[in-house]
C-alpha cells in the first residue's frame, strides 16, 4: 500500500478542486421521467427477475422496496434502452388476497432498470409480501417489515450484522443460517462487493479485471446478487446498508486514493460509477440518491423507543489517513484537531440525533474499530491508522460526548476487520480505572480472509495484551443479536470453513450488556 498523494501534487489547489467536485455530472432525481416511448408490455428473453427482490430502510408506514430487470444481467443487463412499465403489489398475506398497496413505477435505463419504490401508509412493526410483474412476467415474492412506530415500545427487535463478503474467498455459509433466525432487520456494514480482478485458483472468481467503469460495477454487483444465499437473504428481510471502502476502491479516503498517481478527474469519475452502482443496486430511498460523486448515506432508521440505529459513513469525509496508514504509534498527526473521521456535518448530525433520542438503546452502524487496539509487541505500541485510533481527536470527542451527554446505552457495531472482537470503550483507554462509556461489537467476514479459526500471532498478541478486550475470534460467519428494554445480547455465529458451501454454524460465543451499565458480559456455555 503506497502513501497517498494529496490534491496539491497535480498542481490543483483545494478551491479549484471543489470546484470541480460541483461541475461534475449528476443525474438529478426529479429529471428521470420518460421521454417518449416507455414500454408498457415488454417482451424478455429470458426471466428478467434473475437479481431478485428486495426491501430495506424500514419506516413505521413503509419501506423501500427494489427489483432489477436484467434478463442477462453478466451482459450488460441485456434491456434495450428504454423505459420500462413495472407493477407492483404489497399484501399482508403471500397469496396476495389482501392486497395493501399496489402502484406503477418505471424501470429507467439511466439507472440500469433498477427500481426503487417508496411504499407508504402501510402498518407499524408488520410483515408485508411483496411482488413485482414485468410484461407477463413476475418476480419473486419478497417478505418484509416495517419498523415499530416512533412512539412503540416493543419487547423485542431481533437483527444480525455482517460485512465483508468477498466473492473470490469462498461461499457465503453464514447466510443460509441468518434466514432461518427470526429476524426484523439485517444489516450490512460494508465490503458488500470487492473491486478486485479475478484470480485464478481461488474458490471463486471475479469476473474481469478491476473494477473501475459503470458498467464494470454493476456486472461485480450483478455477480454477488447471483449467489442464491445472498439473493434469498434480501428476499426474507428488509436491509439496512452502508458501504466501506471495497465498494469503491481500498482504503479510499475522502478525496484521496489509495495509490499514488491517481488524478482528481479519474478519481471521482470512478467514484461517481461506484456510487451510483450501489444505489442501483441497494434498496435505499432517494435521499440518498448520488449527486456526481456525492451520496448521502448516513441516515437514522428509529425502532419505537426501544433502538435507534445510526448509520454512519466513515469513508466519504474523512481526512486522509495519518502518518502514511498502516500500523503506527499514537503521535503527530493522529492528534491533528482538524482531523476527522466523519466530517463536521455528520458529526454534528449523529450528535444532535443522539441529544434527541429518545429510545433506551442507540446505536451506531458503522465500519472501522474504534476502540483504540494496541497491536505492538512489548513497548512497541502500534495502532491501526485506517481506524478510530488514527483520528484520536474525533474519536475521544465521540466518546467524550456519550458520558458527558448521559447518551442512552451506546452500542457501536463494526465491521472491516474481518474478526470478531468484543470491546468496553473506555472514556480514556490508558487508565485502567477510566469509565466504560459504551460497548462494541465488530463483527467477524462473511468470507473475506478465508475459512478463517486460525491463529494470527498479532491479534493473539493484542487480545491478551488490551484489558478493554473481552472476545476475539478469527473464524467467519455473521453477529445476531436481540434487544429487550433491559438487556442486549449479542451470539457470535461463526462457520468453520467458506472454501466450500454447506457449512454448519456454531454459536461461538454469547455477550450481554445491561440497560444503564455500559460493557460486554460473556454468559457461559
């Protein structure tokens, strides 16, 4: 990994750059309306359904819901470039007799014949199934749920998280396991695709070479949602997503690229594609519609008074990573005050939001460790600089502001590691006596890394040597987790190998944090 260039190095001042950001092109939401012919009875070569459904960002009255026309969806889609007229259909029951909603929408060839539908009026904290039809053709029937209304208190809201699914590493056994747990929600923490060529010998292989082009995006993406187990996830529940890097380009930060020599006007046109990839691709609703290489994704999704998830998005606004990335001590740079790991408005927003909850548990579904893991050996201390720890500053200030604030239970949920690591986050890591403020708990790959359940000296190493460390665990697998007013326990579902499908699951270890005391208590068995 080479050291990143910053904006000066192309003889581009920080104002003209941003200048050039707002010159950029961007697909305004309102400007997608048919113009001329749309195709109200579309004939297919083949089954046009073949990505699947799928529902996300649940509301108390609604939810979003998504399908793809893409008959040939490995060759560019295989649609002509046309509009296409879409029905769907949302009932209380699979049989669709009692139908609750049903409208047209358009399957508009600027945005690869994805559609985004925004179903409202619906009942709080109720499953609903879902369809859509195409000419004589019909999907998939989909399962989704809404969220509790704002004012509910529900006992009990099941979800599982994951991230870091790499297509090339193995087969994605945690998920036939997730269907079947009683779930309201999934969540994806990001790495949901990886930009990579493919390599040879491998249990899987990526089509092509490195992602870079619209195009090139939406085939990798079209490749994920092929796998059965992944599709059939989407299919059962309604998803919450955020991205990480791999979704664009390794380790990307802000403005800056991972590898030296890359220019502005390459950069954000490859971000540009990613970005507008993933928005074809997810079940998000329009605010977070790309504008160019711009896309909000941060977003509250509320579950009565019970929890409030807070998604986060700890790549888009960062500064550049300091002291040159990797693995580094805790000085210079990493106490720059101007350094940020959320950039000031969605600092600003996640605080305010937190100030204004009202539900028992808030929580923050986000990407990177942020509990300040120490992986040198003997007095050598070393941190991770592409996390937390490298922007000490922002995340002291974040954790500063849970215990000043009196926040309600923060519960941090991360991904990226590709380990599973249960941590107390201490208001001041160094001393021992320092209070616990919040918990967190990173969950472990789906594949990436491979089978994974081997020892890594370095984390081995790091999880004896960091009191805040509770678990650490290096097979792959998914987090499943259940939220009571009083408690919130968390299971640890690991598979023993990916290199092949049908794997078993195993419960690897179960954590409780009480409601009003902050920190992760392992339960025997």
């Amino acid at each position: 990994m080479n050291h990143r260039p910053s904006s000066r190095r192309y003889g581009i001042e920080r104002r003209s750059f941003l200048a050039y950001l707002a010159t950029v092109s961007a697909i305004p939401y309102a400007a997608l309306r048919a113009e001329g012919r749309i195709n109200e009875k579309p004939k297919f070569s083949d089954n046009p359904f073949t990505l699947g459904v799928a529902s996300g960002d649940p509301e108390p009255d609604g939810v979003v819901l998504w399908t793809r026309l893409a008959p040939k969806p490995l060759d560019g889609g295989g649609m002509d470039p046309e509009p296409v007229r879409v029905r769907w259909e949302i009932a209380t029951d699979e049989q669709f007799k009692n139908l609750a909603k049903a409208g047209d929408a358009l399957a508009m060839p600027q945005l690869g014949h994805s559609v985004h539908v925004e179903v409202d009026g619906l009942g709080s904290h109720r499953w609903y199934y879902y369809r859509f039809h195409a000419g004589n053709e019909t999907s998939p029937i989909g399962r989704t749920r809404t969220a509790p209304a704002h004012d509910a208190s529900p006992d009990l809201v099941r979800f599982a998280f994951t991230s870091c699914q790499h297509f090339e590493s193995g087969y994605f056994n945690g998920y036939p396991h997730m269907q079947k747990e009683d779930l309201d929600l999934v969540v994806h923490l990001g790495d949901y695709i990886y930009e990579y060529g493919g390599i040879d010998n491998r249990p899987r292989k990526h089509i092509g070479k490195e992602v870079e082009t619209l195009d090139e995006y939406r085939t990798r993406y079209a490749q994920y949602r092929l796998d059965e187990t992944l599709q059939e996830t989407h299919r059962l529940f309604p998803w919450l997503v955020t991205w990480d890097d791999h979704e664009f380009d390794n380790n990307c930060a802000n403005l800056v690229s991972e590898e030296d020599g890359v220019s502005p006007e390459v950069f954000l046109q490859r971000r540009m594609d990613a970005y507008q990839a993933y928005y074809e691709f997810m079940p998000l609703r329009r605010r977070s519609f790309p504008q160019g290489p711009d896309m909000t994704l941060y977003r509250e999704c509320r579950y009565g008074r019970l929890a409030n998830f807070q998604v986060l998005d700890t790549r888009q606004y960062r500064t550049d990573q300091p002291n040159g990335d990797h693995q580094k001590p805790m000085e210079g740079k990493v106490f720059d005050p101007k350094a940020t790991m959320l950039g000031r408005r969605q600092e600003n927003w996640l605080m305010r939001n937190l100030l204004e909850s009202e539900s028992n548990w808030n929580v923050l579904a986000q990407q990177v460790m942020m509990a300040p893991l120490n992986r040198g050996e003997g007095e050598e201390k070393l941190y991770s600089m592409d996390q937390w720890p490298g922007y000490e500053v922002s995340r002291r200030r974040l954790l500063r502001f849970f215990h000043d604030r009196k926040i309600s239970n923060p519960v941090v949920l991360t991904g990226d590691i590709h380990l599973n690591w249960v941590n107390d986050l201490q208001l001041d890591f160094e001393d021992p006596k320092s209070p616990i403020v919040g918990t967190e708990f990173v969950g472990t790959s789906m594949t990436s890394a491979g089978n994974g359940g081997n020892v890594i000296p370095e984390y081995e190493r790091a999880a004896a040597q960091n009191d805040f460390v509770k678990f650490y665990n290096s097979n792959r697998g998914y987090v499943s987790c259940e939220i009571t007013p009083e408690t919130w326990t968390t299971f640890l579902r690991t598979t023993p190998y990916v290199d092949k499908p049908g794997a078993p699951v195993e419960t690897k270890a179960t954590f409780v944090v009480e409601s009003g005391r902050p920190g992760a208590q392992k339960i025997a068995g």
